[in-house]
C-alpha cells in the first residue's frame, strides 16, 4: 500500500529471577547529545544482566537490593528501551537522554543475533527476566516504551511474558505511551540480520541465505514464536495508551502496511495513534538525519502525555541553547 503523503508532518489518527551485578553502580555522562556546560548531569547505571540495564537519575543507595532498585523512587516514571540490534551504548544514550532529562529512570533491554533466532533459549529468557524486574517494582507510577527495530519483536516477547506472569495487568495498565522506530517486519529478517551483523556485501548474502533457510526449517524452535509475538504486538490491549510510530517509506526492514494495520487496530480499541514518515531515510537513523524531526516529534508525543516537565531540558533545546552560545 503506497502511503501517499505519509511522510508530511505528523499525521493522528484519533481517537526467573536476574543475577545480581558483581560490580558497584558507576556514574556516566551522556556526550552523544551536545549539551551546555551548565546542564551537564551525571546519571547512574547498573548491569542487571548480560541484556537489562538500569540507568537513573540519581545513584542508588549502596545498600539498594538490584532486584528492587525501582522501590527507591516510585514516584519516577520508567522508560523501557529496546534497541536495535548490535547497538552500542553511545547510541542507546542518545535517545535515554530524552527521558532522563524529563524525570524518567530507564530499563534497557537488548536481544542478541543467537537470541533472536533461538527464541525459547534466548529472547523468551530475556523478557521473562525484566517482566520479573518490572513485577518486582511494580509501584512505579507510569511506564513509556521505546521500541526500535527489532526491539518491536522484543516488545511482543515481553507482552507474551506478561500474559503468563501478570494476568493482572499490573504494569501494563501503567503503560502511557509507545514509539516504534523503524520496527522491523519479521518477514523481513532475512533482510534486516544481515545488515545488523556485518558491512560486507558477501558477508551479509550469506546470512540472507541462513536467515531465509532458518525461518522454513525452524518452524517449532524459532517460526512459531515469531508469529506468536507479532500476535501479541498486535492484539495486546494496553488499554489508555498512546503510541507514535517512526519510520520511512524507503526503508526494506519495515513494512508500511503492517504499521498502518497496527495502528488500525489499537485505533479501534479507543488508543490514540500517531505517525511520522519520511520519504527517504535510513533504518534506525531518522534522529541522525532528521534531528529537528525527531526531536519535535517525540517532544511533541511527551507534551500530549503530559511527560514533558522539563522541556528547557529536552536534548533538541539543549543543542539549539549550545549552538546559540
């Protein structure tokens, strides 16, 4: 379906326990933003396991139990992100610093290559993992997703986790808001795995050829899932939430008709569904090549949710104050 003018501004629709880290919090400052020398903070961060991180914004007390590190400040809302594949943590910060500069603690969660093709043995442990964190400090107030790529079938990991684990719907329902960047079509692995994996031509028509292979003959360790979380990312209801997708129309890992029929659904059952599209970006590079954009966009989703309390602190103000100096 050829989305005619999907890329103007904007558009509304309407209306298993974690090991514990073996090492003390250390503190970091976020450089990939620029930011004046006056508003520079220091953020704290703490490995829960190989593929969850916690950072926030203040150090934890020493003497904080990991699993209930949420329990210190739940007046603070959460944002949880799912990057990309391979993503450094360079990049990750880049898009952490738009919720830590308005109040937010943030939980990141990654899935490996090995993980995302085996999923019982790796992406399933994963979520079951930080749906187990979330469950362990379930009074934080309100919760935000960020979800890029291949982070979108994390996302339907995690909602599948939380069918089993919270039959309540006790952090669901807390759920204000979700953005999809660039979330990849499962149909389009054989696409999207090899340019997350190498730079060379051969190399990634190699792993075009496995991950093609690997989806016909792994039905029932690895297929199945894939299906069953794409179920979930469609039709788990997350009741008053809001959510913004972020992609482009020339991007081959994801598929505008999908997004449309996403949205489409969560539409009809009462969320309110925005979208911005470009023409010609790259996957999971619209904040490297549309800034302004980017920055507006999701400023503007925080405004409407009401999570944007300090917009003098948002990264795109901050760049536009360091320019000005």
């Amino acid at each position: 379906m050829a989305l005619r003018g999907c890329y103007t501004l904007y558009r509304h629709l309407s209306p298993t326990a974690i090991p514990l880290p073996t090492t003390a919090a250390r503190t970091f400052s976020p450089t990939a933003i620029p930011l004046p020398t006056s508003a520079a903070r220091t953020f704290s961060t703490v490995r829960l396991s190989d593929n969850i991180s916690l950072l926030t914004v203040s150090p934890l007390p020493r003497a904080t139990p990991v699993q209930h590190a949420l329990r210190q400040a739940p007046d603070r809302p959460l944002a949880l992100m799912l990057p990309w594949l391979g993503a450094s943590q360079k990049g990750v910060n880049k898009y952490a610093e738009f919720y830590l500069s308005q109040g937010f603690n943030v939980l990141v969660g990654t899935v490996t290559p090995r993980q995302l093709l085996l999923p019982e043995g790796g992406a399933q442990v994963s979520a079951q993992q930080l749906v187990d964190f979330l469950l362990s400090n379930e009074d934080v107030s309100e919760y935000l997703v960020h979800a890029f790529s291949i982070g979108a079938y994390f996302w339907g990991e995690i909602l599948g986790q939380m069918t089993r684990m919270d039959p309540g719907r006790s952090v669901s329902r807390k759920i204000t808001g979700v953005v999809f960047d660039s979330p990849a079509d499962l149909e389009q692995i054989p696409v999207g795995l090899p340019l997350a994996m190498s730079d060379r031509p051969l190399v990634q028509k190699t792993i075009a050829a496995f991950a093609r292979l690997h989806l016909r003959w792994m039905e029932q360790r690895a297929t199945r899932h894939y299906r069953e979380s794409r179920r979930h990312f469609f039709e788990y209801p997350l009741d008053s939430a809001s959510l913004l997708f972020l992609w482009a129309q020339n991007d081959p890992v994801t598929s505008c008709d999908s997004i449309m029929d996403c949205g489409a659904r969560h539409e009809a059952r009462g969320n309110k569904v925005f979208y911005k599209c470009w023409a010609d970006s790259k996957h999971v590079r619209h904040l490297m090549q549309h800034p302004s954009d980017y920055h507006a966009a999701v400023a503007d989703f925080l405004r409407r949710l009401g999570h944007l309390r300090h917009p003098e602190r948002f990264p795109a103000h901050q760049a536009r104050a360091a320019v000005r100096q």
